[in-house]
C-alpha cells in the first residue's frame, strides 16, 4: 500500500477535471486508491459528454510559461485547438438530434476532422513535457440548435484567427512561425464558411478589411469561458506590437 | 551584400546584439547602443552582411522585398475585382455584395502597402497592364456579361494563390512585428476570400490534395505542393484517430502550404505585360 499513490479529491476544483465516469475510473486506475466527495457521483455521469455541470475556471490551474519562448506559443495553440476539436466533436455527437441542414452538417463535419487533427498535431508536437488535456464545457450551448451551434463555432473561428495572428509575434523560429500560418489560414477559411452559413453572400465571409491581431491574454480570457481548468498565462511578454486595425 | 548601406540595411534587432557585445568589450564604458554599434561595425563590416543574412535570416531589405511583391499581388487582385465589379451583367445581382467587399478589400490592401513601402522610404510598385487572358490561356475573356464562371474560376486561383504567397513570406518579416503583423492580417483574408469563392462554385472552402478541381491546367501551380501529410517532422496521417477523421483528404485539407518567391512568380507571370 505504500508504493500505491493515495488520490485524494480535496477541492471542487479537482471534481470537475475528469469529464465523466469512465475518466474517473479511468483516474482511480492510475491512483490506485481515491477519496470521493458526496457530490462527486452527481457530478458526472455516463452519457455526460456536455460538460454542462462544470463552472468555467473552477478546474486546476493549467499555466501557460511564456519563458519558454516558442513552445508557450504552441501551447496556447494547443489549448485553442483543444476547445474546438471537443466543440467540433460534440456538434458532429449531436446531429442525430439537431437541426442542421445537410450541407451545414458536410462543413462541421470536415471542420471537425480538420480541428481534431490540428489537436492531435500539437499533442504529438508538445509531447507529454510540454502537454496537457483541457476539459470543456459549454453551458450555454445547444447542441441541438441550429443557430446555437453555427454562432459558436463563428465565435471559436473568428477567435482563433486571432489568436493566432496576435501569438505570431512571440515566435522566434522561422519553421514555428510557418507551422502557426498554415493552421490560421485554415481557421480563416472556416471562419468564413461558417459566417456565411449564417448570413449568406453578405459581407460576413469576411467582414473587415484587416483580421484583427490579438494579445494572448484577451484569447486567453475569452477561452477560459469554455474551459474548466484555470487558464493562466505566465512571464506574458509585457511589450505587444499592434494589427493594423489597432485593437488587439 | 549591402556593404555600401550597411547601417540602414541592419535590422535594430543586430544593432543590438552588436551593441551589446561592443559594451562588453568596453567594459563599463558610456557608450550608448547605436553608438557602440557602429564602433563594432568599424571593426567588422566584412562579416556583418553575412550575420545579418546567414543567422538572423531577414534584413530589412528583404521586408521590402516582401512588401513590394506583396503589392505587386494585391494590385493584381484589386484590378482583377475593380474591372470584374465594374463589367455590366456579369456579376449575378444576388452576390454583388461578396464581390464588392473583396474588391474593397483588395484596394485598402495596395493602399495599406504603399503606406508602408513609402514609410520605409522606398517607392511602391507601380501597377502593371495586367493581361487577364493570361497570355492567351483564357483567350476571349473580357469580363463580358457571359463570362461569370471564369471570372470566379480566376478569382479563385488569385486568392488561393495569395494565402499561399503571404504564408510564403512570412519568415521572412519575423524581425519586423509590425509588418508581420500586417502581412498576417492580410493573410487571414486572402482565406476568408479564398473560402467564399471556393463555395460560390460549389466547393468546399478548403484545399484538398493538390486538386485544382475544374480550374484550367494553366493553373495547377496554385495547388501543387498541397498535398503534403508531413507537418514539421509529424505525419498526419500517422496520428490517432487520423483515419477516422478525413484521413489523407482531411489532413491535406487542415493545412495550406507556403509557395515560394519563385512559384508564385511563375503563377502570376502569365497575367503581367
């Protein structure tokens, strides 16, 4: 017994971290041995994959080192691309039920292979060092909706065209550097199929003539809305060189 | 090399570098950065050309060297549009919006660039005559009331071209922020562009394999080299879960590729004088 790590769940914090019952065996397995809290079991059950019962921010601290230099960078895309894979995947999860059309469901389709393989890319990039697993949450999303889903997946787009565009000037290496621009052309590309599916051959394919260039620390703040860990960044680059729509 | 302009074609970020180095030969002495910057370029101008090329990679040189090709493309597509929103009849009343945002776009590109250009001290490109029958490859097209589907067939090839053009360059600004930041922000839309084109002919909004679907083979230089599944040193279709996520088409799809200087001159020098 004394070779056996003993788990402890001390903090709500800890609680919402394993996304259902299956991760938290999952986690007794690794542990060997856990404490549960009363509320824990309600807290998550089989088929819960909508992580709906899980405040944003309440998780564990996940930090992001920015003294690492490239590899902050790639982190940060990694937590990006996290958050859309899991959305993406639970859109796809939920079309027996939803109101989509055929078409929108071939787009969201390919957009989920193509996020899940920009995860998976990072994961296997950052490696079990530089890692981590986020777990989502979406309370305010219908999945069954339409219009739920469609601005959702405009909002995670728009934000990771951003993202990127604003994280590109922390990059010391060239190759980095390149690696992030063939992701952020991508996002754009679904960024305007995605605003267009909501408002057809109008300007919102591409509403400005600049994207906007974002500062990490606003990404990260608009993100932790779906994220249940505590996202922090760490050592952020106190100097930032704006977008040329001056307001990132 | 820049021998003969060497102080003004050293990017700040060298002269710092250098600067510090000189400091630390001086040892203590009040000397301020540029000043020591120049002192140690005194002693070696011979091999500063070479540093700033062979180790830091970009020059403010080749900033300008981006900038002006960049314009150079984003006359092309600004014209392209101008003419294309100006032909009467031929674009379709129910899309006139997708064309004149692009086409707007296009022309605050060239102006943003020359703004740019001009405050470096350099004078922007001028626009050439463009030859939108690409030399006789699309002989007969005049942007006449008949000639919508390659109008948008030639729109797409110019926006595919230029995501690939932008990402392309885009190393080579890394020690210029501010352009990179614009380059980036170009960049971006170019995609958007490229996306709503793609699906205005019934594609998806993304590149797959190196397909240039029905476009005419003239063009096959927009997509040849898309189809790479190796992503710095990992193999796409090497990862868990890639099989039931697209496989080879989803993994061609999730990245653009870069084109280089040559490939995109090679593209477009059908369509100059």
């Amino acid at each position: 017994m004394s070779d056996t790590p003993k788990m402890i769940i001390s903090d709500s914090g800890m609680l919402n971290s394993p996304r259902n019952r299956r991760d938290i065996l999952k986690l007794m397995a690794a542990g060997g041995a856990m404490v549960f809290l009363p509320s824990m079991l309600t807290a998550c059950s089989e088929e819960d994959d909508s992580g709906g019962l899980t405040n944003p921010g309440s998780g564990t601290t996940v930090t992001i080192d920015f003294a690492k230099g490239d590899i902050a960078v790639l982190q940060f895309a990694y937590a990006l691309e996290q958050l859309e894979a899991d959305f993406y995947t639970r859109v796809v999860n939920a079309f027996g039920s939803s109101n989509l059309s055929t078409t929108e469901r071939a787009v969201l389709t390919d957009i989920k292979y193509h996020e899940v393989l920009h995860r998976e890319f990072f994961k296997a990039v950052l490696g079990s060092t530089n890692g981590f697993t986020l777990t989502t949450t979406y309370p305010n999303i219908n999945f069954n909706d339409r219009l739920s889903v469609l601005n959702t997946a405009k909002l995670l787009e728009d934000t990771g065209v951003k993202a990127y565009n604003g994280a590109a000037q922390y990059i010391t290496d060239v190759n980095n550097l390149l690696a992030a621009g063939k992701i952020v052309s991508v996002e754009a590309r679904h960024a305007a199929a995605i605003a267009d599916l909501l408002s057809p051959n109008t300007n919102a394919f591409a509403p400005t003539t600049f994207d906007d260039v974002t500062r990490p620390a606003t990404i990260a703040a608009a993100a932790q809305g779906f994220v249940v860990q505590k996202l922090a960044l760490a050592n952020g680059p106190a100097s930032f060189v704006q977008g040329p729509n001056n307001n990132g | 090399m820049e021998q003969t302009t060497l102080v003004g074609s050293v990017d700040p970020e060298i002269l710092d570098a250098v600067g510090k180095r000189a400091d630390e030969i001086a040892q203590g002495a009040r000397i301020n950065g540029k000043l020591a910057a120049l002192l140690a370029l005194g002693s070696i101008p011979i091999a500063l050309g070479a540093i700033s090329k062979d180790v830091y990679g970009q020059t403010p040189s080749d900033v300008l060297d981006v900038l002006q090709f960049a314009l150079l493309l984003e006359h092309l597509e600004a014209d392209f549009y101008t003419r294309g929103v100006a032909a009467t009849g031929m674009i379709p009343a129910g899309v006139q919006t997708v064309f004149t945002t692009i086409r707007n776009h296009e022309n605050e590109h060239v102006t943003a660039l020359q703004s740019i250009i001009s405050a470096k001290g350099a004078t922007p490109v001028a626009r050439p005559a463009f030859d939108f029958t690409a030399k006789g490859n699309l002989a007969g097209f005049t942007f006449g009331a008949s000639q919508y589907l390659t109008f948008l067939a030639l729109a797409q090839a110019f926006e595919d071209t230029g995501v690939r053009a932008y990402k392309g360059q885009a190393g080579r600004l890394i020690n210029d922020k501010a352009v990179l930041n614009a380059a980036l922000a170009i960049h971006s839309v170019e995609a958007r562009h490229a996306s709503q084109i793609r699906r205005l002919r019934g594609g998806k909004g993304w590149i797959s394999g190196n397909s240039r679907g029905d476009l005419p083979a003239f063009t096959q230089g927009v997509y040849d080299g898309e189809d790479v599944v190796l992503q710095a040193g990992i193999t796409i279709t090497s990862l868990p879960d890639a099989g039931s996520n697209g496989g080879v088409t989803g993994a061609t799809e999730a990245w653009d590729e870069p084109l280089t200087k040559a490939q995109v001159t090679a593209i477009v020098t059908p369509f100059l004088p």
